[in-house]
C-alpha cells in the first residue's frame, strides 16, 4: 500500500545507501520479480527501499504498432532510460460508452509487458484528461452528449465516469499483476493533467475537484506514488511535477519536504502543426535543462516528452496538428537514430548515474562562481559531484572550483565526478551525428494504374438524414467519428435586370470550408492553428433563374485538445448569407437545412479492398484532377527492412489509406514560411503491408496529381563523429582516449569514407575541409577501421595516425561515412 513515511524512507535508504550506490551504474533493471514496495521521501522515488535517479522517455503505443514496439523500448534502454512513461488514451479503449478495446496498437497491457521483459519500469498517466495534441484531449466524444455534464471540475456526471474508466485501467493493471508491490513494472502513475493552466475558469468547483480526484487515485491503493503534473498545489501525498523546456528555472518545486522534484515532460522538441516549418531543439539545449534541473533542484526524475512522437494514424491528431508526431525525438518517427540526441544523452545519464550516491544522499551546497555561473555540489563523506553552470550564452569564461581551473563553453555545465573530473559537458557533442534520407523506390506515375470516384455532391434536402431551420454545430452532428459536415440550403435566385453580381458569404469555426453550387465548386477558406477561429468565405457565384442548391463542405483539421469547457465549443458554419447586388442581404440561418455526416465515399468504406467495388471506379484524366475525388491503385512493398513513406507532395489535402489503414490526414497544400509542406513524407509501418497489391486509397479534398505519388524507403545514408583530443572519454566506452564512434542502423555497414581529417578540419559534418594541420594517414586508418564493417571506433591520439602531425595545435578528428 502507498505511503509516505519519511522515518521508515530514510532507515531503508540509510541501509541501503551502498547497494544503491551500486545498482545505480546500471539502474536500468527491473529487480528481478518485483514485489518490493514504492514510496518518496523529499530526494526521490523510493523503489524497494533504494532511492533512484531515472530517466524516463515518453512514447505511446497508440502512436506505434506493436511490431515496432520491440525495437523502440530497446533503443530507450540502449539510450540510458531506466522508465518507459506512457499517456492512457480513453477514446481508443471505450469508444462506445462501455464497450471497450485494448486490441491492436490499442493493447495497453501487452505494451506494459514488453517493457518489463526490457528490464524497465512503467510510468502510467491514466489522466483520463491528456491533452497530448490528441483529438478531444483523449476524451472519448460520447461524454460529450452526457446530460448535465461538466468536464474537469466538481461535478457528479463528470466525475462519475471520470472514476469509472480510472478505476477500470487501475483494476486491469491489478489484475495483471503490473503494479510494482505485485512484481510488475509501474512505479507510479498521474491522475489528471496540467489542470492548474484552466482551474481559474472553474471557480470553487476547481480546488474541490482537485482534493477528489487525488483522494479517489489514493483510494484505488495501487502501492506506487500518484502524481499531478503541473498542480502546485496537489493534495498530499500527490507529488506535484513540472512540465516544460527549462524546469531548472521554472518549476516552484515540490510542494512538501516529502516529496521529491520530478520532470514529467521535457519538451524534446516542438510538435509540428500544419502552415508551420519544424522547430527542433537543440541536442546542447536539452542536456543543459536536464543537467540544470537535477543541480538546481535536486531532480531525481526526467522524462521526456517525446523521446519517440512516432505517427497519429487515422483523425487521431487534434486541430492543425500534422499526421507526424514529435519527429525530432531521439527516436525519430520511424524509430531510427539519427540524430545526435540519442547519444548525447546517453553520456549525460551515464554521467549522471556514475555519481548518482552524492545526487541522491548527498548534503547540497551551492555558490556564485561568476556574475553568471554557478556550482552545484552533493557530498557525501567518500563522494562528490559538482556541477559548474554557464549561463553565459556567447563568453567561455575560466573559473577555479576547488583550486582547479576550468574553461566553461557558452551556455553549458560541466559535470564533475568526485568535484574535480570533468565527465560530461552539456555543450559539447561528441555523440554521432546522421543523414536520414528518403530514396524513392516506386514512382506510382502509370496513369493506366490508376482509378478515381468523384464525391457525390449532395444536393437533395430531402435525402437528407437530418434537416432544421438552423445552422447546427458540427461536432454534434459527427461525434467526431468524421472529419466532415455537408450543410445544404436551396436558394430562389430572380435576376435583376442591372446583372450585378451574387456574392455568397459564408462564416465558420470549423477548420476548412468547400462551397459548392448546384455542384459546382466556387472556393474554398481555411483557417490555421494560430489564426483566428472564425474563417469566411466571400466569392462571386452564379446562379440560375429558379431554384438553385448550395452545398457548403464544413471540414475540421482534428478536433480540441486543451482549455476549460471543452464541452462548450462550438465548431461548424454560424452565419450564411447572400448578397444580390444592392439589394437587401438574404440571411439563410433560418432556412431549411439539410445535412449529411461524413462523405459517402466514407461511409461506403471504399478505402477497404471488401467494399472498394461498391462504387464505379472510372479511368483517371485531365479532367479528374478537381476537389473531392477518390483515387486509387496498388503499389509493392519495398524489399528490405527500411522504414516505408509515401511522398505525397503533388497532393493537397485529404486522409489515406493503405490496405484499410489510414495512415492519416495530409495537407501538403497549406504551406509553411519558408515555402515547404508542414509534412511531405508520411510512415507506412511494414505491418501494413504485404508483398504486392498494397492498396492505396486517397480522398482528395482541394485537387492534386496523384501521378506524382513515389514510394520511398527511409533510412540513415551517412554517419559522421567530431571529437575533440581534449574531450572527455565516453563513459559507456571505458576507454581512455576520446574516440570517434560510427555505427550504422541495423542491416547495413559502412560502404564508404566520404571524409577522414585528423588535425584540425574546417566545417562540421555537413560542410567539410581539411585545415592546415592534417594527418596523411587519416583516411588510410579511418578505412581500415571501417569499411565493411556495421560500426566502428577510432582513437583520438597521435598514435593512431602515426605521430602528431602538428605539435601545439590543439587536434579533432572528422570522420563522415557512407551506409549502405
């Protein structure tokens, strides 16, 4: 059973201070049958009597396939990660009130196993709220339509079914015995998210609702810890966390002496949405926080989020945000590592977990080295670490810790083992860097190929499912289970003898609005993630004498993900209305409306090979290419084992589909500044295919030229290392001389040595020269070492390249090599 208990915490710890020390250098095992208990004191989770420092990386399961999963939770531990945090996504487990499914991508448990057979724990965020930058913040849209109802604060339908799918999560991680106290891997879980950000909007309903959703987690007695994220005031003995970039400057700290500082989200990256260009953060700026939150705030916990984004398969993704997932992760969409992320961080965790005795045990002290560094040190009697921060961002100043110089580089910290070796430097990367490239392996372009079914435009009211004399909402109407509402209006249009023009307007809050009359296409208006919520639609339109039939295509781009009262916005087209030269505007609010939900290409599932004959297919042409159209054609699986996309940029906008598996929205068309699609390239996981006639399906929204589709394998081409003479050795290594490593992915070797200059080469990994210093053997001893070979390691010492080429210059080796 869970407790805090302080007494007994520090007697355990005290006892156990040695084995802990120990355990710590590889700390990334589950103890073999589990059983112990968990608890906290005020410096750390407290697993089976032992504090721990861990490092976490968040992925979902919903995001990858379970063939996949293998491999990813392998490459988390190879990284230096002890835990395996994950969200719990209502909306896929119960998405008809109490009919729930935990098969496919969907199975929670199996994903939880696997991490336990990888020898790591579990962190469970069942929320049930999870924001994510997934659709409706994981709420399943049935809540929604529940009478009464209030999400996220004091209220009793909300909370009622807010306990029932916790506690049905809490019973099937019992029941399978996944809970650490019952040999299990999780060793803590979070109720609710980021709650403080909209608890103002729900006054005293707000604090109330806090103390019930901690005391209904506690009630549950699951044996681990419970933990509100981003809640300063989280009731005992829920541990409140930070969320953030810079959580060594940000987070207020734990609000109890019981309870110990945790990182719970540590941005990797920017998600990306669509009109926008990616944004990565820096492999320096990442290792900097990290290092910054455990010396300033004694941190004995980081995740981060993400350390793989991987794919929102389907409409899963919320509004504006791209199919792609947090590529710039350590582990990329696909899974691979490519960039140097990954290995960087390896080093700071080994750094970190080799002096993780003072870190956890340790008195702390600090003190002003420099009008902007500082040193962190925990001292035990026999150990020591000290950390030495620069916030300087553009000077390298020289300070004396101990009576012993060191150089700081620009905005970094250097970490000390035993307060006077420098292990790891946050700004100074010597982990591998890579090319990912895509190589176009089938170009979909034979016209003979390819079939296409134009939409139906409806254009019947009275075929219509639904019809009122109102514009409705248009999530009522979905239930999100589509990403699109027809709203359709006949006009009696009378010509005037001046022959002015007929403007329609038309005003939404939804994401994308298509106007169609009397089937015609005559625009379309868009939104975007940062715009303003209403979009409009003014265009010319023509109109024949008599009855005339607008048809208006209302589209969301994902459905909300965050905010107070999310069971009060309103989405869909508000305001219709058309304007015949000077004569008075004609309101259509209050005409008859008819409706129809989702596309009937949708409804008929043409995307499935089963019922993909339930409508004629015709010959694609020049005439073909125009808004709402389905194509489709087969395609073969690349052979190998590289990860497969499809480069949809000739496309505008739309959702595919392989062999029935939408692999997700696309909208190429909505550009970002600098020119490019927000997202070319979109992930077919190998599970998805078979050998030959893969079919793809697309739904074309706004016009594309499907011809232009290639198939392409994605891998990493090119491997490159730049360390410095001077820089510490790797500690996963043990060498005693730094050294270039390389290392390619999985099924291939190094074919080729583009670059090799031991001295002091110019440039980096992607612009290359040798300097004036330059060893002649460099290459000879680089390919020697290399080629033929999947990976491979080079000293950086003078003896390796037959002397020093250049005494008194300060050497690095720059090695850039070809995969193949």
């Amino acid at each position: 059973m869970y407790r805090v208990d302080a007494a007994v915490a520090v007697a355990l710890i005290v006892l156990t201070a040695c084995a802990s020390s120990a355990a710590a250098g590889d700390g990334r095992r589950v103890e073999e049958g589990g059983g112990g208990e968990v608890t906290n004191d005020g410096r750390a989770l407290v697993v089976n009597g032992t504090r721990r420092m861990l490092f976490s990386g968040e992925m979902h399961y919903t995001r990858s396939t379970p063939e996949m999963w293998p491999k990813l939770i392998a490459n988390a531990r190879k990284g230096g990660l002890d835990v395996i945090q994950t969200y719990v996504f209502w909306n896929v487990h119960e998405p008809v009130q109490g009919q729930y499914n935990f098969e496919g991508r969907y199975d929670l448990v199996k994903f939880i196993r696997e991490i336990q057979a990888q020898g790591l724990y579990v962190s469970l965020r069942i929320g049930p709220f999870i924001e994510a930058e997934w659709k409706y913040g994981g709420f399943p849209f049935w809540l929604h339509d529940v009478p009464n109802i209030t999400f996220r604060t004091d209220n009793e339908p909300f909370k009622q079914h807010m306990q029932r799918f916790v506690t049905q999560i809490v019973s099937m991680m019992k029941q399978e015995g996944l809970y650490y106290p019952q040999g299990g891997p999780i060793i803590i879980s979070q109720i609710e998210n980021e709650y403080q950000m909209v608890e103002p909007a729900f006054g005293s309903g707000g604090p109330r609702y806090v103390r019930w959703a901690a005391e209904m987690a506690v009630g549950l007695q699951t044996g681990v810890p419970w933990m509100m994220c981003k809640q300063n005031d989280a009731p005992d003995p829920i541990i409140n966390t930070c969320n953030g970039l810079i959580c060594g400057e940000t987070f207020v700290g734990p609000n109890s002496p019981s309870k110990p500082a945790l990182w719970t989200e540590n941005w990797t990256t920017r998600y990306p949405i669509y009109g926008n260009d990616t944004k990565l953060r820096s492999t320096e700026d990442i290792a900097f926080a990290v290092a910054l939150f455990i010396a300033r705030k004694k941190g004995s916990f980081v995740s981060y989020y993400m350390y793989h984004g991987g794919t929102n398969f389907g409409r899963f993704a919320s509004s504006y945000v791209t199919t792609s997932y947090y590529d710039g992760a350590p582990l990329d969409e696909y899974g691979l590592i490519w960039r140097p992320t990954w290995g960087h961080l390896r080093e700071l965790h080994a750094a970190v977990n080799l002096s993780s005795e003072p870190l956890l045990f340790g008195t702390y002290s600090n003190f002003s080295l420099g009008q902007e560094q500082e040193a962190h040190i925990f001292e035990t009697e026999l150990k020591c670490v000290a950390f030495l921060v620069n916030f300087d961002k553009h000077q390298s100043p020289t300070v004396v810790f101990r009576n012993i110089p060191f150089q700081l580089a620009p905005k970094s910290i250097s970490i000390l083992s035993e307060c006077r070796t420098v292990v790891f430097e946050t700004a100074k990367v010597n982990a591998q860097y890579g090319s990912r490239t895509a190589k176009v392996v089938e170009s979909l372009n034979d016209i003979h190929t390819w079939k296409a079914f134009k939409e139906p435009i409806p254009e019947d009211i009275s075929k219509a499912v639904y019809t009122g004399n109102q514009l409705f909402e248009h999530l009522s109407m979905t239930k999100d289970e589509t990403d699109y509402l027809w709203y359709i209006v006949s006009y009696e249009y009378r010509p005037s003898d001046d022959g002015q023009l007929v403007l329609l307007n038309a005003e939404s809050r939804a994401h994308v609005l298509h106007a169609f009359v009397n089937t015609e296409y005559v625009g379309c208006v868009h939104g975007s993630h940062d715009g303003p919520g209403n979009i409009i639609l003014n265009t010319n339109i023509s109109l024949k004498e008599g009855q005339n039939t607008i048809s208006l295509l209302s589209v969301m781009v994902g459905s909300p993900d965050s905010g107070a009262h999310m069971e009060r916005r309103s989405f869909g087209i508000r305001k219709v209305s058309i304007q015949q030269g000077q004569q008075p505007l004609h309101l259509l609010n209050n005409e008859l409306w008819g409706y129809q939900v989702g596309l009937y290409g949708e409804g008929k599932r043409i995307y499935t090979q089963e019922e993909s004959s339930s409508v004629e297919w015709t010959e694609i042409n020049s005439l073909t290419y125009h808004p709402l159209t389905w194509y489709k054609t087969t395609f073969a699986a690349p052979v190998g084992n590289d990860a497969v996309a499809l480069n949809l940029t000739s496309m505008g906008k739309g959702e595919v589909w392989v062999n029935g598996e939408s692999i997700g929205r696309y909208w190429v068309s909505f550009k970002a500044p600098s020119g490019q699609p927000s997202q070319s390239l979109y992930h077919i996981p190998q599970h998805f295919l078979k050998p030959t006639d893969n079919l793809l399906v697309l739904v074309e929204e706004i016009g594309g030229n499907p011809l232009e589709i290639t198939v392409n394998t994605v891998s990493i081409t090119t491997v490159c290392g730049s360390v410095n003479e001077l820089s510490s050795p790797a500690l996963h290594t043990q060498g005693k001389d730094p050294e270039v490593r390389l290392r390619c992915q999985r099924g291939k070797h190094i074919s080729a040595i583009e670059f090799a200059s031991y001295g002091n080469p110019a440039g980096d990994c992607t612009t290359f020269s040798t300097g004036s210093c330059h060893a002649a053997l460099s290459e000879s001893v680089v390919k020697q070492a290399c080629i033929g070979k999947r990976g491979c390691s080079i000293p950086v010492s003078p003896a390796r390249f037959g002397g020093d080429p250049c005494p008194g210059i300060q050497k690095s080796l720059l090695v850039v090599a070809n995969c193949r």
